[in-house]
C-alpha cells in the first residue's frame, strides 16, 4: 500500500538526513512511512469482536492485550513491506518518493521499529491465553510472508486480507481461547474488505507492475478484471458482516442500519475509484476504508449499549 509522502531534504536526499533530528522526530518519520494511522483499517474490527463475544462487557486486561497485538502486528507488517520493497519503491515512480527510497530513514530505523513491533505481538499474544501463544508462528508467517507473495502470485491481495482480518480472529480467540464456526463469516469479510480495496489500488500500478514482472490482480486480469473481482470481494464481504446479525442476538436495528450504510460506502468506493486519478483512488482506497470500521464499531457498541 503506498502513500505521497514529501521528502525532508532537496533532491537526492542522502544517508545524512537519517540520522537528522533527534528521537520524537525519527519515530514520527517512522510512524508517517508505515502509515501508522491505517491502524484503523483492522483494530474497529478487532474491538467490534470483542464486544460481540463479551455481549459489550469485555474484561479490561484482556482487551488492553489485544489492541497491543493487533497493533504490533498490523505497523510489524507495514514495515517489514517498506524493507522488502525498498528497490521496488525506488524503481516505481509512484512510490519513489517514500522514506527509504530518498533516504529521509535508513533501514537500520525500520528494523528497529519492527522488532519493537514484533515484541508488542509476542507480549500481547502471551499475555491472552495459551491458543493465541501457540498460533504467533502462523501469525508470524502471514506477517512476514505477504511482502514477498506479489513476486510469484497474484492472489497476494488475498493474502493482504488474510493478514489483517487476523486481528478479528485473534480478538475473538483472545476473548474465548477456542475456535467456534461463527466467528469465519465476520473473519472472512473483513479479508475480502481488505482484498477488494487493495485491488482497486492496485490499479494503479498495473504498467509497472507488469513491467517488473510483479504479480497482482490489474497485471493478471486488467483494469476492467479487477475492478470485477474486487466488486465481488466487496459484495461477499458486505454478507460476512452482515453475519453478526445470525450470531449474536445484541445486534439488531441500529445494527442493520449500520451494515447499509458500510455496503453504501462501499459501493460509493467503487464509483469513486472510476476516475481513475491517484487522488480519487486515494480517497477510495483510504478514505473511505477508514470509515467503514469505524462505522461498524459504533453501529454495533450503540446496539449493545443503549438499544
């Protein structure tokens, strides 16, 4: 996933800028590269589980813990992308103008930062219950592995969504520690929401990526393709939220209003993405996606608390 960020230096910003600026200033360059307040992209679907599975009355510590994993393994997963991608940043227009590229970090900052990262998962699974503990490898590998899956499929937005709907998952696990069959549907709908917006911005990249022989679902199936396939990844992920209403009773009107209004931006998404420019796909792609979570968090907590 990319963003526009300006570089802090002239042109040809060099390994000086750095090490430029003291800690507050280095760890906010950080947060800016891996786009740190996309973590609203997975941690509403997260806390929306929680408060399903609790019935709105979570216990503090084990919901302290989650948000600390999720949050450690969704900016451990940005970025290890910017250090795997930091030649194909470079080579790519679009994206040429990211930290690493044009020197504003050094890749010793980003390893830093994952690591830091990575403990916060580790920390947050451990401290939850033995079965989120036990899966960290699996978590490990859909973390670590996404960065490398567009060199030889295209179904890596797929694994994007999997990635992030992994939250959901872990803060249903976190909360219950077993694995029941009403918590995939949700699961599974917020791994299409993801799939689908990250193929629309995919879109973007379709001359080069094809040119660099990178796998993606535009370079497969074309323009047209995938804004098909990411309609449908939209269409079955409104189903997978709409789920809930079958499988905790709380949910009911305003919840049902709720899902309209997230399958109404999600369609407005489509529209929007038409133009086809990086500012309307940006507003597609991010825009909108920060809503949609939020969205559904206050549908469902103001179903469970005040209806």
């Amino acid at each position: 996933m990319a963003s526009t960020e300006p570089s802090a230096g002239g042109p040809g910003g060099g390994p000086n800028q750095s090490s430029s600026g003291g800690f507050g200033r280095r760890l906010a360059l950080v947060g800016d590269a891996v786009m740190i307040r996309h973590t609203l992209f997975s941690l509403p679907f997260a806390i929306t589980a929680v408060l399903l599975e609790t019935a709105g009355r979570p216990p503090a510590a084990k919901l302290f813990w989650i948000v600390v994993a999720a949050f450690g393994a969704r900016n451990a997963a940005n970025a290890l992308n910017r250090l795997v991608d930091h030649r194909i940043d470079a080579k790519n227009p679009r994206t040429a103008g990211r930290h690493l590229p044009k020197g504003t970090l050094s890749r010793k900052e980003l390893w830093a930062f994952t690591a830091a990262m990575l403990a916060l998962l580790v920390l947050g699974a451990a401290m939850l219950n033995p079965l989120c503990l036990a899966l960290l490898p699996a978590a490990g590998f859909l973390v670590v592995g996404y960065s490398y899956t567009k060199r030889f499929t295209w179904l890596c937005h797929f694994w994007l969504g999997l990635t992030c709907s992994a939250a959901t998952m872990g803060a249903f696990l976190g909360v219950s520690g077993a694995f029941h069959i009403r918590y995939f549907p949700l699961v599974a709908g917020v791994a299409l929401w993801v799939a689908g917006f990250d193929i629309l911005y995919a879109v973007q990249d379709i001359e080069f990526d094809r040119s660099e022989k990178l796998r993606s679902v535009p370079a497969r199936f074309g323009v047209k393709g995938a804004r098909i396939i990411a309609a449908g990844c939209h269409l079955l992920a409104a189903l997978g939220m709409a789920s809930i209403l079958l499988f905790w009773p709380a949910t009911s009107a305003v919840t049902i209003v709720t899902l309209l209004a997230c399958a109404s931006l999600l369609a407005a998404e489509h529209i929007v993405a038409l133009g086809g420019t990086e500012k309307r796909v940006k507003i597609a792609a991010y825009g909108i996606n920060e809503i949609i979570p939020l969205l559904f968090l206050f549908g469902v907590a103001l179903d469970i608390y005040l209806i």
